[in-house]
C-alpha cells in the first residue's frame, strides 16, 4: 500500500473577511473609513480587493499608507481625537495631558497620536505625557513623518479589530481616540 501524502488545507478564511471582500464597495469605504480616516486609504484598500487572508489586508493597508499625500495625511489626522482618560485618572493628571496636548496641536496643528497596543492600562498616560513632550522637540517635518506612522498602527489596529470583532454588521464609526488604551 503506498503511503498517503497528507495535503494541509489552507486555513478558512474569516467569515467577516469573506463579507469584507464580497460587500458592496460604498459599505466597505465607509466601514473603511472608520479605520483609516482617509478616502483614499480606505478607496485603495476598497479597490483591491479581494484579500485571501487578513494578513494580506493589513499588509496593503500599510503598504498603502506610505502612499498617502500630506492631503491625506491632513485628512487621517484631522478626523482624530484626543482620547478620553480612564476613570481614576487624576485631577492632574488631566491637566498635565490637557497642556501638553494642547502645546503639541498649538505647534503642529493636529493632535498628538500614538499607538499604545503594548503598553499596559497602567503605563499607557505616562507613555503618552512622555512622548507628547518628546515629540514636541521636533521640527514640523520630522513630526510628520513620525505622526504618519503611528497613524498607520492605529489604523492597522482597528481595521484587524474591525475584521475579527463582529464584521460588517456594525459600520458606524468607532469612539474616536488618538492612542488605543486612554
């Protein structure tokens, strides 16, 4: 008897991804859009599908975000929000956050986003007071570039969460938030 090759099928593709690449592509911007926060960004990603895996998907989200024009940058960054402090945050606390935000948007012109995904709730305000005062000794340039690819982890982050969370059924914009734990 000759022995069998065991093939291994390749692993089934989400159910929200299936929705993702098979939906009417208005719903998808618009899903996309809650995301990502640029037209563009949320029209390519829109335009090539279908994705055979997730990884796939967030590989073109990022590969498409080093391709977004200062416009789009401006567009992504201005739909952003500073983000609510968790409760027993204190009083100043909420006023060291307030001043170092407010001197950040006063010197840049947008809000300070960071993608805090690795940090614990407890580390994350003072990683953000951290950087919003190291960042603020950047020249407007620099801080672009830095602010662009913090923005391409958030979007990464909430487009995998959107995808693994429940799907197309809720398309509404999320919360929104310029770091992901405060």
């Amino acid at each position: 008897m000759p022995a069998q090759t065991r093939t291994e099928s390749p692993s089934p593709t989400p159910p929200s991804l299936a929705r993702f690449n098979t939906e009417p592509a208005e719903d998808i911007e618009r899903a996309l859009l809650a995301c990502l926060r640029s037209l563009r960004w949320a029209r390519r990603l829109t335009d090539h599908r279908p994705y055979p895996d997730l990884d796939s998907l967030l590989a073109a989200a990022d590969e498409a975000a080093y391709d977004l024009t200062p416009g789009d940058l401006s567009e992504a960054l201005a739909a952003e929000a500073l983000p609510a402090l968790p409760d027993g945050v204190y009083a100043a606390a909420h006023t060291a956050l307030g001043a170092a935000h407010a001197a950040y948007e006063s010197r840049f012109g947008h809000v300070f986003v960071i993608c805090v995904d690795s940090t614990s709730p407890d580390e994350a305000l003072n990683q953000v007071l951290t950087g919003i005062r190291s960042r603020l000794t950047n020249d407007p340039e620099e801080e672009r570039v830095v602010a662009a690819e913090e923005l391409r982890r958030l979007a990464k982050r909430r487009l995998a969460t959107f995808l693994r969370g429940p799907g197309l059924q809720n398309t509404a914009a999320p919360p929104r938030g310029a770091t992901s734990h405060i």
